[in-house]
C-alpha cells in the first residue's frame, strides 16, 4: 500500500506559482487552500457552512463538495474492522497493522490508542464494510481455514 506524506507551509504574502511547479514536479500535489482575515473592528464574521477538518478516515474529498472512498484508508478500515471481531486486544490489532505496512493518516505507525480512537469511524462505517463482497470473502475463507488444535495441560 503506498504512503502518503502531507506537507503544511504557512503562507505571506501572494503564492508564488512557480514554487508550486516545483512542488508538482518533485510529486506533490495541492489539495486545500485556507484562508482567514482579520475582522476589521467589531465586524462580525460570516456564517460559515460546516467547520473545516478532514473528511472521515476512509474517504476523500472529490470535487470540493461530495466524498468518495479512499481506497488506501478504506483497506485499513477493513482490516481493522478485521482484527477487532477476532477479539483482540487494541495492542495487538495495531501490531497487526503496522507489521502489514499500514499507517494513519498522518504516517504513523498505529498505536493502542490510535486504534481506539478509531472506533466510532468504525461503528460509522460497519454497515458499509459489512455488505460487501470482500467482507464476505474474508470471512468465509476464515471459517474454512483448520482451526489449531489446543490441549488441556492439565492432569486430573
């Protein structure tokens, strides 16, 4: 899965177009300009339509206005959702996702923590996870898969 990188630069003054041609050709790309102002006194500011933060883990923004899946984030929301059914522990599904090369958003590795506070995108997501072809697939190849034999250590 590749990784990605984010870049924040404070801005002063006019953009610069051709630093952002530098920027494009070493592979980035613009995906969000901000803006703020400094109300002149006592003006109130405009309404705004909704907070600015980041879409929900799984999807992107498309178009400026309507979200569409992100492939990458939305096979971390898979696998995840994966590990957690299985019953484990938050320290041993983040292990998992590390070791198969996923990251968070930001590009770190997964922690406890990070996996739990993925829960309610999780509990947001599952009906969608839930009925698709690959969910299905997984959990049947699951059910076919031996199961490991246990033995009673103990002696009566």
């Amino acid at each position: 899965m590749p990784r990605t990188e984010r870049l924040r630069q404070p801005v002063s003054g006019l953009l610069d177009i051709n630093e952002l041609h530098k920027l494009e050709q070493r592979g980035w790309k613009l995906i969000a300009v901000e803006w703020e102002r400094v109300l002149p006194g006592g003006e109130q500011a405009e309404a705004q339509p909704t907070a600015l933060e980041d879409p929900p883990f799984g999807l992107r923004v498309k178009d400026f206005s309507t979200l569409e899946k992100d492939p990458n984030e939305a096979e971390i929301l898979v696998a995840m959702m994966d590990l957690i059914i299985q019953d484990g522990p938050y320290s041993f599904v983040a292990q998992e996702l590390n070791r198969k090369g996923y990251r968070t958003r930001e590009g770190s590795p997964w922690t406890p923590v990070s996996v739990f506070q993925m829960l309610p995108r999780l509990i947001d997501a599952a009906p969608r996870i839930f009925s698709t072809d690959e969910w299905r697939q997984r959990q049947e190849s699951r059910r076919q898969r031996p199961k490991p034999l246990v033995f009673n250590q103990s002696t009566k």
